[in-house]
C-alpha cells in the first residue's frame, strides 16, 4: 500500500513539474510558480498563452483535451491542470 501511495505521489510530482516547465517555455518573463498561484488573475496566462499551454500539454502528455469540456478553472493554477490532466488522460 505504501508503495502505491508513493508510485501516485511521485506521478503527481512528474506531472507538476512538466506543466511547470511547459509554463516555463510559454511565459516570456521568469515567474516564481507554485501549485496553487492563480495564473488568469495575476495575468500570468492571456488568451494566447493557455492556447499554447493547451497545445503543449495535449502534446506531453499526448491527450486530446475536448474544447467543449474546456472551463478556463481547469488552466487558473497547476494544481487545477495537474487535475485535469490525470481526470483526461
């Protein structure tokens, strides 16, 4: 059981700092992220920059994320991707 707890915690820390590396490439200025800061109200992520967010992860983590299911909630931090990417893969 232990292991498996630790197989999860270690699956969700991969896919964490993969998000935090596609944000990385997409974000022209550095920006201090962490799993809860709100990338929409701190203008972290416009428009353009969640399409590129959302064209990258369907290519990392190769899923194909369905626009009609999109809810800009899904994208406001990694915690939320992070969600989203395991609930859809």
């Amino acid at each position: 059981m232990e292991k498996l707890i630790g197989l999860k915690l270690n699956l969700i820390i991969m896919i964490k700092q993969k998000i935090k590396n596609i944000l990385n490439n997409i974000i022209p200025k550095k920006i201090n992220l962490n799993d809860n800061k709100d990338l929409i109200s701190n203008e972290i992520l416009d428009s353009l920059s969640i399409m590129l967010l959302i064209s990258e992860i369907e290519k990392e983590f190769r899923i194909k994320i369905n626009m009609s299911k999109f809810r800009l909630d899904h994208f406001r931090n990694i915690k939320n991707i992070e969600k989203f990417i395991k609930k859809n893969k």
